[in-house]
C-alpha cells in the first residue's frame, strides 16, 4: 500500500509516536507538516479533515484517521508484522498499559495548548517546566516499576512494542525540560534501546524536514 499521509509537526510527541510505528513496519509515509507554534493546526483546511484541530492525522485508504493510540492500533492491524503487541492477551494489556501512562496520564498536562493556558493564567515559565516535571515523573514512576518487572531489553520483553513507540519520545520532552531521569534507569534503558534502533533514530525530532535548523 502506498500513498500514506502523516500530518504532524516535528516537535509534536504523539506525531513522533506514529513515526516511529510506521518505521517498525517499514511502510513509506509522506509528511504534511502543521506549525503548532503558528496555530497551523487550527487552520480551516486542515479542520476540514481533522475537527479536533490536533495532531497527528493519517489519511490511509481514503479516510483520515486521528489521536495517534488509534492510529498505532489501525497500523498494528493493518501490518500484523512484525508485531507491536504481544501474542498473549494479558501481555498485550500490560503493553497497552504502559502505553496508555504516557498518552492518557502524562501528556495530556503536559501538551502545548495545557502549557501556553498556564501561560494565560499568568504561571512564570519556572512554574510551567515545574508543572511539566511534575507530571512526568509521576507517570514515570509507575512506569519505571512495569518496565522493569516486564522488560528485557526494551518496555517489554526482548523487542519493541507499542510501549517503547510513546516511552521514547515522553523520555525526548523529559530531557527537554529538564528532568533528573536518575530514578527511572530502566526507563532511560529501554529507551537507549530503542534509540539504536535506525526506525527509532529517523523518527527523531531532530531527523525532521520541518525540524529547527
């Protein structure tokens, strides 16, 4: 299958998650990119496609499908190989769970359009990276405990899965605002793992075309 649409902003988190699924898969994506620091994604043609006026979007077998948890999953169902989530439906709970501390419990706090209303209600820049560290380390600890109960090598077992595709870009915005990822070793573990990874490393933020130069 060919012509697949990403539309997405090199920064965004959930976009970068959606890269790095695709890359597993090996399956060829173009890139429409959307300046949230612009409000491009508020914008009235790309409304006409995704209402929800958020990244990332995929427009794939003449639809376009939205919130990057589903979209992960249409990729998973759509190329089974190699497999994202585990064959053993309780593992796959846990994968989808560690998946879902970082799409439903961090990153909902910690996204742009929660940082700039803090920014409104008057909150200093100090208090909104406080704000964000806060949040990811709360996450990050019930998660630190999952991965290293489950893990061998990366979020659990031996290869990656859909866990790893939200850990490594929540661990790229903990470094970004500066958090002391001391107490998450095998959190920082799993996501090295994966780093090396040539799928994980050209879905890097920095690997972009509409990345900053």
């Amino acid at each position: 299958m060919s012509g697949l649409v990403l539309h997405g902003y090199w920064r965004s988190s959930a976009a970068y998650r959606v890269r790095i699924a695709l890359n597993l898969k090996g399956i060829a994506y173009q890139q429409v990119s959307h300046d949230l620091r612009q409000d491009a994604q508020r914008a009235a043609d790309y409304l006409a496609i995704a209402p929800h006026g958020l990244v990332p979007a995929l427009e794939a077998d003449g639809q376009v499908l939205i919130e990057s948890p589903a979209i992960i999953e249409w990729i998973e169902m759509r190329w089974p190989a190699p497999a994202l989530l585990p064959a053993d439906p309780a593992d796959a709970a846990i994968v989808r769970a560690m998946a879902a501390i970082i799409a439903c419990d961090i990153h909902p706090l910690c996204n742009l359009r929660v940082l700039r209303a803090l920014k409104a209600m008057g909150r200093s820049q100090d208090e909104i990276d406080q704000w964000v560290r806060r949040w990811i380390g709360d996450g990050f600890a019930a998660l630190e405990q999952m991965v290293a109960c489950h893990g061998r090598g990366f979020c659990f077992g031996d290869t990656p899965t859909v866990a790893d595709c939200h850990l490594v870009p929540q661990l790229y915005n903990a470094q970004r605002f500066a958090l002391d990822l001391t107490p998450y070793p095998a959190l920082v573990a799993a996501g090295a793992a994966a780093g090396a990874l040539a799928a994980f490393a050209a879905a890097h933020p920095a690997a972009q075309p509409d990345a900053d130069r």
